[in-house]
C-alpha cells in the first residue's frame, strides 16, 4: 500500500492506522505546492491534489476517516474497530463528530482567509470543543472501550494541530494524560520520525 501525505497534514491519522496495523506500507509526499504543478501520478489517482489518498493495489481512496475505517476492516486483527456494534457505534459517533465538526473549525482557525470574518472566533470555539473532549476523557484510558481505536488515532492527530491554540489542546488534564498514553505507542513514534516531527513538547 501506498500512502500519499503532507508533514503534518490530516493524513497523519490514517499514516497512524497504517503504522498501527504493521502492515506493509510506502509513503509518497507531496510538495505544498499549486497542486497544478503536483506530482503528474498523484493526479492521475486525485484530481483535486488534495491529501490523503492511498493505493491499495488498482483502489484508491480520499478522505482520511473513510480510509482509517477501510484499513480497520480490511485488518480486523488490529482491533482498530470494536466487535460489540454498540460500542463501534460510538467509534462511529466519535469519528464523525471529530471530522464533521473539530476538524472543520481547525480550517477555519487556521485558514480564516478562505471562510470569512466570522472564522477569527474559532479559537474560541475550539477551546470550548477540547473542555469538553476532556470532561469525556475522565476515568477513560481511551474513547470507546477497552483499547485504542480509529477514533483515538483521528484524536490524537487534532490534539498534536491543537499545540497551536492560545491554550494548547493538551492544556487539560484528562487531555494531556491521553495524549501522553498515545504518543507512548511506538507506532506512533515512528509515524513523527517517517514524516519529519518532531515529538511534541507539552507545555
């Protein structure tokens, strides 16, 4: 398999995935260029130049939480996804919320040019969303269940864009001990060494 990224981009969750499962895996980055001028193969597989697309064989797929929830299926072994339905429904309830909703509001704080006046507030907005994330975190080891899931790796992605926030992501206590648990995982640690990040430093 063959994972097209950005350092640090939302390709980071399903590069986590990837790293998780210990399946075989190749990397191609793509510059931060116009994507006009990307890579003419990383085209031909994602018109739109857009971040992550993986090769899978002859199938690809875009989109970083629909390719975490194809490799938790195709690798059922890794135990990314749950075998109660209840409890993997609230992998699926986690998962959407954290890219229907948190992830949004990161574009909108860190691209405020693309969405108008209104996105300065974001800030504000995250920070409301993590207080919340962290009261959810109380007593937990991890969001669903008993081990890490796909939803952990997309969180563990937003809390490490969350050191950017006037109060860091990691800046509360449920948070922070979660945070830690994950970046403990050496999967994890490999997947900063293979893109170039450093291990964040939590203050």
């Amino acid at each position: 398999m063959r994972l097209w990224y950005r350092p640090g981009s939302a390709a980071l969750a399903p590069h986590a995935a990837l790293a998780e499962i210990g399946v075989d895996y190749e990397l191609a980055e793509v510059g931060f260029e116009d994507p006009a001028e990307a890579d003419p193969e990383f085209l031909r597989l994602n018109p739109a130049g857009r971040v992550p697309t993986l090769e899978d064989g002859d199938f690809v797929l875009t989109e970083s939480a629909a390719i975490m929830l194809y490799l938790a299926e195709r690798f059922p072994e890794a135990r990314l996804l749950p075998d109660d339905k209840r409890e993997r429904a609230q992998v699926y309830r986690w998962l959407v919320y954290l890219t229907n909703t948190l992830q949004p509001a990161f574009m909108r704080f860190f691209y405020p040019h693309r969405y108008g006046a209104d996105a300065v507030r974001e800030g504000a907005a995250l920070e409301e969303h993590f207080d919340w994330i962290d009261g959810e975190l109380a007593g937990r080891t991890w969001l669903v269940g008993d081990d890490r899931t796909v939803a952990d790796l997309f969180l563990w992605m937003l809390v490490r864009w969350g050191r950017r926030l006037d109060r860091p992501a990691w800046d509360r206590p449920n948070v922070r001990a979660y945070f830690l648990r994950l970046l403990e995982r050496p999967p994890l640690r490999r997947v900063l060494e293979e893109q170039g990040l450093e291990l964040p430093a939590l203050s």
